[in-house]
C-alpha cells in the first residue's frame, strides 16, 4: 500500500487489531462463535438459531424446501423455456467472436464441420438443436469483421477460406437474407456469390436503422454517441408489440458483438450506459445521507466465495446504505448471483425501484436488492440473445454502472472488472454519473471481492487482483473540477498482509449457492475465517477508499466493520431484510 490512500496504510510492522471473542451485544450468536477455528458448514443453522420467531416463517422453512427441492447450484436458475444454442457454433463463437488479439481463427476441419452444421440446420435437419438465428449473425458477424478489419495473424485461416469456398454456394440458397448480409456487406468478401449485402436495407423503420449502423460496424469502423443511442430505443425491448421494434435476432446479435470485437469507443458505452435511463421515469431519491451502487459481473461466480451480499449487510449497518442490482441468471459464467442467493433465503427478489428506495431508508435494512427484470426491462429482454451470441456484450460493461435508486446525500460506485482496457472506462461512466466517489475493483473472478490470499510469485502478467483505482470527493483543493464536482483519482494495490490478514485460500463454492450462503451466514454469525476476513476486508476497504466518513484511518474501517459482525447487528439486518422485502409497498 501506499500514500495514495489517506491517510497512508500502515507497513508490516503495523498489525491491525483482531478481535478473538465476540463483544458482550453477541449472546444471541454465541453458538456461532464457539465453534472456533472449525471450519463452519452450518451457516443456515447459525442464522435459524439467530432469527426471530419470523424467520422460521419467513426464512427457514424456505431453506429447508430448497434442500429438498435442491436449487443450490446456479445453473438450475437459468430461466425454463429457453432454447439452447447449438454447441458446435457456439464453440466456433468463442474462438471467432472475440477481439483483435484475442480471436483464434478455426482450422479447415472444425471450420467444415461448423458450416456443415450451419447448412445442415437451414435445411431443416436439426430439430433438437437447431442453430439459431442469433448465432447466424454473431458468428457471420465475426467472420466479417476479421476479413474486414482484423491484423492478419487473427484474420480468416486458410482452412476457413477452403471451407467457406466449399460451403457458401449451397449456403447462399438456404439463409435468410439478413444473414448474407450480414456476412457480406458490401459485396467484397463472397465474390459473385455476394451480392445480396450491397442490395439490403431491412424492414421497418427499427431495422432500417440498424442495417444502416451494422454496415459501419462489420467494416471494423465505430458509432456515433446519438446513432447508438437511437439504435438501442429502436429496438429495444425485443419481443415489444410495437411493429417498429421487431427485429431480425441475428441483425441484433451480429450489431451487439460486432461492437465488442471492435472495442467500443467511449461515446459508444455511454451511450450504452444511459440509453435506457428514462425508460420507467425519473429514478425514486432515497432519504439517505450515503449510498453506494455495487456494479458487480451480472454473469455471476462459478469458482469462489462471493462476498458483496454480506458486505452490504454490514456497511448498512453504520449508515452506508448499498444498492445492489443484477438478474437471477446470466450468461455466458450463469454463475453464483445475489439474486439467487435473496431468493433462496426466501426475500422478494421482485421489488420496483420505489420499494427499493424504501428498504434503503428502513432503519432495519439500509441495503436493497433490484432485478433488471423490474429496474430495466428492455435490458432484461435479451438474456436469450445474450446466451446465443456467446461472448459479453458492450452491455456486460455499461450494466454495471447504473442509477436506478438516487440519494439526497453522497453517491458513490463500485464495479469489478478482469480484462485490462475497460477500468478508464468505467471510471468514465462514473463520472458521466455525477457520483461523488467511484471505485473500480479487479476482484476474484473479475468481481468485487478482493482477496486476503498472498500474492504469488508465479502469478500471471497484468495487473493483479485486488488492484483498485477510482476517485472520490478530496479534503485538498488539489483536484479536477471539469463536472462542477470536485474530485481526487487513486491507484492502489491493496496487501490485506499489511492489514494484518493472515494469507488464505479463498474458499471456493463451485456454483453452490447453498455452500455460498454457509460460508457468509456463518461469517456474519461470527465465524473467523477466509469467509469472515474477506467480508470486514471489502467494506473496510470500499469505505476508507471512497472516502465514506468515519473510514478515513483504516484500521478504524477495519475495527467498525468487524464491531458490525460481531454484535451481531449484520446478520439481524440480512435477516430482517428477508421479512421486510415481502411487506414493502
């Protein structure tokens, strides 16, 4: 750590205070403390036994049906009804839908095999597994952009043009129009057998628009702030009854990835970012005197601990009121959600931005949960499309930086990230947001939660987990001001071994939302541990790094997080959010 926090962190010979019993407010947790260094796997029992008589109600008897009915791992959470996309292709989309340096052009046998596939499926012989028409125009998509745009090492191979010299002619009389345009624009790249791009306009004045903005996009070129903008209203949601919104899926996907392989400008994530921002009105103004928007991966945690649930519960706790948004399930990860983890206690995951703002306000809960589904429909209505184009939108980025609840009081942000080139942009959006402090975290898995693990020497390049930058509301008058809001930036590497975290490994759940929930809920009942560290670690540190008040010395942070858990007063507040989320109105 260094002199960019404030004030300085302290060295190694500087060892933070730990609490070893729990303090005279925890006799309604002391079975949960007792059982010392064990490591816990009765989270779900210390919260029942911790619960009043509502819980049993409201809680418990919601657990134990999941135990018996078993939706404890995250992939049982993908909505039913929704058509799989064909595996052939969709491995073909990982190689080929991807970025300049990223993208691994196929060799002539799966290459021959995939487009066998594609025909094959035209045709009408794939009933089971059809490949759909997302998939059509994300992976024709790819193959343009790569011919049109891309460094030759990662343009088309020799074995993908053998194969398309094989397949395209009997391709051409199978698929839809759309589609050939999509793989050939402007006639360059099918020779005779092109034709049908130069020619296409679309249907409808939604579509119209988006064959307009595609030709630009599949030639490698980029969009204006306005052009995306009104692209995304024309045609979102998809499935609306208003005629001019109903477009072809593959044009939709084939714009969608086309945009993240020519990584997007930043005018092209904010429009992205706030182009649906009025779509249910003005955003409620929760009566708070702080809160923290949590932007974390929408696509969830497939290996490790996921800690942000519980974080919020306890910075609720001091008047550190948390929003937190996402969905139940959401490829291409569908891994381990808060949402999952609320429903599977038994709280309303279902809430409107109001009620929302309601529970921020209850003296009870502090923190809030919001499903896009309510927060933000015409997002929501493209997790099919999302799953069928394989790789992460541009939306994956902007999605995370949203506002769907205000405050009166100080407004800050927090996202995770994983690949290098999206952490400026983010910080950017945080600002376009007018918050007061903004904080971008690369935790585990590319999600918030930063690490008490010791990093290794062996580790991989690029910047390390737990790396942090943002900025946040200055005590100097040494800052930029171009927004009106003044403010002060910070890089730093946060070493939880100079806090006086002993180094552990992280605990992994492997999409078991119920193991997820016993390592937190015994962690909030006052089990030390990997689990309990990494929780007083992230809201210590989202507290003194944003500049909240009270955390300016962090080992204060540390001590106030720690008092939370251990009065018990964090799992109370998780608990009665369970109780209230059904109530609120």
């Amino acid at each position: 750590m260094n002199s960019l926090l404030r004030p300085a962190l302290p060295g190694p010979s500087l060892c933070v205070r730990r609490r070893v019993s729990p303090s005279p407010e925890a006799g309604l947790f002391g079975s949960a403390v007792a059982v010392g260094g064990r490591r816990c796997r009765r989270g779900l029992a210390v919260a029942a036994s911790a619960a009043p008589s509502w819980m049993e109600e409201a809680g418990v008897e919601v657990l134990e049906e999941g135990r018996l009915r078993n939706p404890s791992v995250s992939d049982s959470y993908r909505p039913e009804g929704l058509p799989r996309p064909n595996a052939t292709v969709l491995e073909a989309q990982a190689r080929v839908c991807t970025g300049p340096e990223q993208t691994r052009p196929l060799g002539e046998e799966q290459a021959m095999r995939v487009l066998d596939t594609i025909l094959r499926s035209a045709m009408g012989e794939f009933k089971e597994e059809p490949v759909s028409s997302a998939q059509l125009g994300a992976f024709f998509a790819g193959m343009t952009i790569r011919a049109n745009s891309f460094p030759e090492a990662t343009q088309w191979s020799e074995g993908e043009r053998r194969a398309m010299s094989i397949f395209w002619p009997r391709l051409v009389q199978v698929l839809p129009p759309e589609v050939k345009f999509i793989a050939d624009p402007e006639g360059t790249i099918m020779g005779a057998n092109g034709l049908t791009g130069p020619r296409y306009v679309g249907q409808g004045a939604g579509e119209m628009r988006l064959v307009g903005a595609l030709r630009e996009v599949l030639a490698g070129g980029h969009l204006g702030y306005e052009e995306v903008q009104c692209v995304l209203k024309d045609i979102l949601p998809i499935g609306s009854s208003s005629s001019s919104t109903v477009v072809s899926e593959a044009l939709l996907a084939a714009f969608l990835i086309g945009q993240r392989m020519n990584r997007e400008t930043d005018r092209e994530l904010k429009a992205y970012c706030l182009a649906f921002d009025d779509e249910l009105g003005p955003p409620p103004v929760a009566d708070v005197k702080s809160l923290t928007h949590y932007g974390e991966p929408y696509d969830g945690n497939t290996r490790f601990f996921r800690s942000t649930l519980f974080v919020a519960a306890v910075r609720a706790c001091y008047g550190e009121s948390c929003l937190l948004h996402g969905v139940e399930w959401m490829p291409p990860k569908g891994g381990i959600t808060e949402g999952q983890m609320l429903k599977f206690m038994g709280a309303n995951i279902h809430l409107s931005p109001t009620q929302a703002k309601t529970l921020l306000e209850d003296e009870d809960t502090g923190f809030a949960y919001l499903n896009l589904q309510e927060a933000c429909p015409a997002l929501y209505s493209i997790i099919e499309l999302r799953e069928h184009i394989k790789k992460r939108p541009p939306l994956a980025t902007s999605e995370k930086v949203q506002q769907f609840v205000r405050a009166r009081g100080r407004e800050s942000m927090i996202a995770g990230f994983y690949h290098e080139g999206y952490e400026d942009p983010l910080l950017m959006l945080m600002r376009r947001r007018t918050v007061h402090a903004g904080l971008v975290v690369k935790g585990e898995e590319g999600a918030l939660s930063m690490t008490t693990k010791e990093r290794s020497a062996h580790a991989s390049k690029g910047l390390p987990v737990n790396h942090c930058s943002g900025f946040r509301t200055p005590n100097s008058i040494n800052s930029s001001e171009s927004d009106g809001i003044p403010r002060e930036s910070f890089r730093v590497i946060v070493n939880a071994q100079e806090l006086g975290f002993e180094s552990t490994e992280t605990p992994r759940t492997d999409r078991s939302i119920l193991k997820n929930l016993e390592l937190g809920l015994a962690a909030l009942g006052g089990e030390k541990g990997a689990a309990y560290d990494r929780i007083v670690l992230n809201a210590a540190m989202a507290d003194h790094l944003l500049g909240c008040s009270g955390a300016e010395d962090i080992n204060t942070a540390l001590d106030r997080a720690r008092e939370a858990i251990d009065s018990g007063k964090a799992l109370r507040r998780l608990m009665s959010y369970i109780k209230i989320s059904h109530k609120v109105t």
